[in-house]
C-alpha cells in the first residue's frame, strides 16, 4: 500500500492528510481498478478502516459547480462558459458497488465520498459526502463507530490486494475497452467475482445478466 503522499499527486489538499488520519487505523488503497459485469471500473481511492470503507472520487475541476443529489448531470460555468458531466455522484455508485461486490461485505459499511479539488465553488447546496479540498476527511472521521475487527480490516486489504487488476498500460487501457463493451451487445461479459460467463436472464421487467456458474 503506498501513503498518503499518493494521492493524486500534485493537489496540494491531500498533502495533508498523513497529518489528518492515523495511517494506523485508516489504510488508503489508490488508482484501484476492479473488474465489473460489464469490464472494468477505475477508483482513485478507497480509505479501509474499523469505522467503514470509503470510496473516494476526485474532480479537479474549476469554476462555479450546480447540481443536485438526483440529476443525472451537473454543471460547471467558467464565465460564460458552460460545461455539462456525469454526476460524480452516479459515477461512485458503481465504484462503490464494485467494491462491494469483491469484498462481499454490508453494504451499510461502503460510504461514497466525492471532493472537488481546484479552484472550483459550489453554486448550489451538496449531500454531506459531496466536499471542497481536504474536507472529505472531516467527512470521514465523522464515523465514530466501529463495524469491522481489525482482522477483518486486514482480511479486506487482502481482498484488494488479490482482486485489483495489475497496474500497466493493458489496465489502464480497461476502462476505454470497458466503455466499448458495453455499447457491443454481443461482446463476451464476465462474472467480476468467478470468472465465469454472464448470461441474459428472462425476467418479466427488462433482461438483467446473470453468472452462469
């Protein structure tokens, strides 16, 4: 696992963080890529601890931000420029399902965590976990309560450590291959915990995947 100085390297609100979290009882794992159903999913970090796992997503970004919990899209304004992105929100949903899914763990106990970096403002009100530089570590320690063991937390940093992709450029390249995928409806799809294929489940409502094995 490498410290803290890790995080996205060159934003100044995470060179504080050694200082802000007992590295003794929050583990940070970074730049984590995890299968998915549909390919692969990249996490910039997750924060393992004894109070829960947090699932952290960075936007570097400037400007004014407007957006709200339910909107499929936000908006950043530089001026009277206007830009239009996913709700970072969405986006961590599936991080945080992916990390769920390996870990196999409540999902009571994953938390999503989103923080803005740069020269950026909200113009709108954000949930708790939506924050501005260095303020998602209040957001963290606000947990005060135990819901893992320590072997259990040493149990789940195994679990990354074995079920995160090898670093490189085939893994960097997975998310690109992972967007493809999904817009190939006959593209092969693999179960992100066995291995084995996924298949197309008849239901009354829509045709979900399903593992084979």
């Amino acid at each position: 696992m490498r410290n803290w100085s890790g995080l996205k390297r060159g934003l100044s609100p995470f060179s504080s963080l050694r200082l802000r979290l007992d590295r003794a009882t929050y583990r940070a794992v970074h730049d984590l890529t995890l299968p998915t159903p549909d390919g692969t999913t990249q996490i910039d970090h997750v924060v393992v601890s004894r109070y829960g796992i947090f699932v952290i997503e960075t936007k570097n970004m400037k400007g004014w931000i407007f957006g709200g919990a339910r909107q499929a899209q936000w908006t950043q304004k530089i001026y009277r420029h206007t830009t239009r992105f996913q709700n970072p929100l969405l986006q961590n949903d599936k991080h945080v399902k992916a990390v769920q899914a390996l870990l196999e763990v409540p999902p009571e106990t994953i938390h999503s965590v989103v923080t803005f970096v740069g020269a950026s403002r909200f113009k709108t009100p954000m949930p708790e976990n939506v924050t501005q530089g260095a303020r998602f570590i209040d957001y963290i320690r606000s947990f005060r309560e135990p819901v893992f063991g320590e072997a259990a937390v040493e149990t789940i940093l195994r679990r990354i450590a074995g079920g995160r992709l090898k670093p490189g450029s085939a893994t960097n390249r997975a998310p690109v291959r992972s967007l493809q995928t999904r817009s190939d409806p006959l593209a092969e799809r693999r179960c992100p915990k066995c291995g084995s294929a996924l298949v197309l489940r008849t239901v009354k409502k829509g045709a979900p995947v399903d593992c084979s094995n």
